[in-house]
C-alpha cells in the first residue's frame, strides 16, 4: 500500500494559515465549480437533535486537481458549556487516479474554518464596494472572528460591531479581535444599531429565524450570510432577497435545497426556478457583479465540497514542500 500523510492540527496551523494564499485557493474552487465538469454529491448531513449536533460529510471532484477530499465535519452547539469547541471533524485526501489515501488531516475543523473565512473574503472582493471600512458581524465564535480577519485581507476594514445572542461573548470576542487586529471592534447589543453604517454584514451563526430584517439594509450594502447550511437555519429575512440588486450563490443548487434562497422560496418571495447567479460564474467573467455603488448586494454561502478538495490539496502540496506530517505505512 502506498505511505500516507498524517497531519496534526497544530501542523495544519502552521503550514495553513488564513491568508491571500488561502483566499485565492477558495477563490479558485469557486471559479472550477462554475467552469468546470466538477462532481459534487448533495450533503450528505446527520442530525443529533438532543445534543444540538450535526455532522456534514461533503466531497468533490475537481478535473485537473489530482486529488479529492471527503470531508466530516461536526457541528456540537453546546459544546462550549463542556468547555469544548463547537466545530471538529477531519478531511482525507484520496487519489484521483487510484482512488488510494495519500493524507488524513486530523484538522478538528481547522481547515473548514479557514477555507469558511476564505470564502467570505472572496465574496466580498467580488461584491462589496471597494472601500468598504466598516464591517458588521452576526456571531461571537471562531467562525466570527475569522470572518472580519478574512475580511481585512481584501478590503480595507477599519472599524467593527460584534452582534451576538450572547452579550458577554460578544463583549469577549470584541476584545480579543481588536488586540489581535489592532482596529476599532465593539460589542453592539441591538441587532439593527449594529448594522447602522456598516458596509458589509456578516452572519456566521446557526440561527433558525432571521436575525437581518428587512429594515437593517440600506443601499450599498453587501451581505454575506454563511449560516443556514442546513434547511432549518435561516439568518436573513427572504424579503431581503427580493429587494437586493442581486443574489449571489455558492451552488445554485445548495441555496434552493437548504440556504436563504431556500427560505424566500419557501415563503414565495422568490419563484423555485429563479435565475441565480453563482459566485464562480462572476469570478470568471461570466455574470456581473456589483455594477454601482448603492447596490444592495447579497452572498449565500452553504460550504462546498469543491472548496474541501481546495484547501486539502493545498494542504497537502504546503506540508510535502515543508516536509510536515508523519508517515504512516500500513
């Protein structure tokens, strides 16, 4: 049997950090997804109801990437009353051609995280307006936090609100951010004040009922909702989607079964079999963006498999040329 790479998360932390790098691997997935003949099963996703859990398994197959990955990531929503994080899961790296393991990544959710935030950087490059300075982020986890750090790297992000359900961890997430970012970043416990002035909004929570109303959102603003990866959850009222200058999704075909799209369907403010523009299609030049200023701009990003074969590709090809990871031949 050919050896396999066994990579730590502490080794992943080092030889895969969010940045620019990160954000034109995701960037690139994207551009594939819409270009490319990419094989990308459904989620497959199992619900542990009792303990506020779901585990995702995703995957996909890129031409000309000579490996794939099958993700599992886990999602445990109490964990942090354990004194535990709420994300974990792994990724194995198979062989296109062979079909073989060449790497498991024991990321506990690392690599997720940091193709999750990369994707919102990428969606706002492409859809905010360029001088962006003032962000809104919906959430108080890691996911928050690497969201606004994701951000700073394509826009030029001076100042932040933290909006959380929980106001002492808002209150903690906004320290800690504005002491490793060095800008100003507070905690604003009304939803609506928090979206005052903001030029691009963040949600990155697992909320089931909207948490941006209709009357949050003036023009100019983007909108990145990462939340509902799941047919129950639901971070932006569907009426926003119909008011927006254009709806932007990572597959059309996630975001009809289980994103914001699914929920402005479901509710008839938007017809089962809209046009929808993806964020790959715009990303090659095959559908416009934002064409003005005062456009109200809208991302829906459920997570794809593309971007797993992204990251843990790029993974790989980063600990092979640091000669990071053990060796394990069975």
């Amino acid at each position: 049997m050919s050896p396999m790479t066994i990579l730590t998360e502490k080794e992943l932390r080092t030889i895969v950090p969010l940045d620019l790098d990160a954000v034109a691997c995701v960037e690139n997935a994207f551009r594939a997804l819409a270009t490319l003949p990419v094989a990308m099963p459904p989620i497959l996703r199992l619900d542990i109801h009792e303990q506020r859990g779901e585990v995702d398994v995703k995957s996909a197959y890129v031409p000309g990437i000579e490996g794939f990955a099958v993700k599992i990531s886990s999602g445990f929503f109490d964990n942090p009353k354990l004194g535990l994080p709420s994300g974990g899961g792994m990724m194995v790296l198979l062989s296109a051609r062979t079909g073989v393991v060449e790497a498991l990544l024991l990321d506990n959710g690392y690599l997720t995280d940091v193709r999750t935030a990369a994707a919102g950087a990428v969606a706002a490059k492409h859809l905010s307006r360029p001088d962006s300075s003032v962000a809104a982020i919906f959430g108080a986890g890691v996911q928050a936090g690497l969201q606004l750090e994701a951000l700073m790297l394509v826009r030029p992000i001076a100042e932040a609100r933290i909006w959380a359900r929980d106001a002492v961890k808002a209150e903690t997430a906004a320290g800690a951010l504005r002491e490793k970012l060095g800008i100003l970043v507070r905690a604003e416990p009304d939803a609506a004040k928090a979206t005052i002035g903001a030029d691009i909004i963040v949600t990155s929570t697992p909320s089931t009922e909207p948490l941006i109303k209709a009357g949050f959102v003036v023009a100019g603003q983007h909108i990145t909702a990462m939340g509902a990866d799941a047919e129950h959850k639901n971070e932006i009222a569907p009426a926003i989607l119909r008011m927006a200058d254009l709806y932007v999704a990572d597959s059309a075909k996630q975001t009809r079964r289980l994103g914001e799209l699914h929920h402005a369907i479901a509710s008839g403010v938007m017809g089962p079999d809209a046009a929808v523009t993806e964020l790959g299609q715009i990303i090659a030049g095959e559908r416009h963006g934002r064409r003005s200023p005062s456009d109200i701009t809208i991302a829906d990003l459920t997570g794809t498999g593309v971007q797993d074969t992204a990251i843990a590709t790029l993974a790989r090809n980063r600990a092979r040329a640091a000669n990071a990871g053990t060796i394990f031949e069975s």
